[in-house]
C-alpha cells in the first residue's frame, strides 16, 4: 500500500449546495462534528496533509490548507484539478465535501490498488465509477486542466474517456470492508441530511 508520506487528500467542498439552499455541505453538523471533521478523521490516518478545495477563501473557516478552483462553477472536476496543482506529493485521494461516512478502510482499500503503472484508483458501483471517492496520480493533472479548457466538466470522464491507466475497484470488494457502501452516501437535501 502506498505510505501516507506520498498522499495528500483533499476534501472537495466547492460546491454552491444548491439543492441544500445554499448551505456549504462540509460545515453541516451529523452527531455532533461537521462534515468536514468527519473526512478529516476518515483521511487523516492515509494522508500527509489534507487540504480543501473551495470557490473562494472565504466559502470555508479552517486552519486547513485550501485551494481555490481555477474555474468557477466547473464542480469538483476543478477541485481535483487545483489539488494536484498543489500538493507535491505523487497521489492524491479525493474525496466529495458532502459525504459524511467515508470510512478509512475503504481508502485503504483504494491505496492498495495504486502504484506502478496506474494513473487513478476509483470504484466502480453497478458499473458506474465514483470519482468522488478515488485517488488520482500526477499524470491526471494534464487530463483535467485539458478537459476544463474544452468545457468537459464530467468529473467522471477524466476516469473514463482520457486513457488513463485506472485501477477498478469493484462493488464486491467494496462492499467486504463497507457492506451498506455508505461510504459512497452524500448528502443533496435536507431529506438525506435528515436520514443521516
């Protein structure tokens, strides 16, 4: 498995959270801690440093490091790209600014599936990937900065259509560490926060 020393995680919390009415989802409060405390916990065990990606530095009040998005309102596909613009590390695990159960062990699980020869690491559920919950290597940097100036914002097209080497992790393997996958849950509306 790849040793925390070569991973940073970014939280990607740059969402405008519309659906929410307007409420950044990372500072939601579930049982007592924000989102964002939670994912800090969930990555803090794999990572070097976590960071959040933000629209602008005034979205969020942490002693976190923050990156700003290059484009605005691009979704989180600028989030991982300004995270790998920043960090200098070799791997980067991403994870969504409003999902409230990522578990470390299902990171875990990702990291054991990178290294030589692969680009990205991401589920793959119903056979759909998820990557909001992936790691991505130094070579998707050019992939998502090229599909951001096409105006192809499709986070999971950077997995799918750029040829990258990507490493699928599947529904079943997932599924043996994080059975209800809830991991993979985010949180849209007031109803799911609700369910929470």
């Amino acid at each position: 498995m790849i040793a925390p020393a070569a991973v940073t995680g970014v939280i990607l919390a740059g969402g405008r959270g519309r659906r929410m009415g307007g409420a950044i989802k990372a500072m939601l409060p579930i049982e007592g801690r924000t989102i964002l405390e939670r994912l800090v916990g969930a990555l803090e065990p794999v990572c070097a440093e976590v960071i959040v990606s933000v629209a602008s530095l005034d979205q969020i009040d942490t002693p976190l490091r923050r990156v700003v998005d290059d484009i605005a309102d691009a979704g989180p596909l600028a989030g991982i790209a300004a995270a790998l613009a920043a960090s200098a590390r070799p791997w980067l695990i991403a994870v969504g600014g409003d999902m409230p159960d990522v578990r470390t062990d299902v990171l875990e699980l990702l990291l054991a599936h990178a290294g030589p020869g692969v680009d990205a690491v991401a589920p793959l559920v119903a056979g759909l990937p998820e990557p909001l919950c992936a790691i991505y290597g130094g070579r998707c940097l050019d992939a998502a900065r090229r599909r951001l100036a096409e105006g192809r914002f499709k986070t999971s097209g950077l997995l799918t259509d750029e040829g990258l080497a990507v490493a699928w992790v599947g529904e079943h393997l997932v599924r043996a560490v994080d059975p209800d996958l809830r991991s993979l849950r985010n949180v849209n509306r007031p109803d799911d926060l609700a369910r929470s």
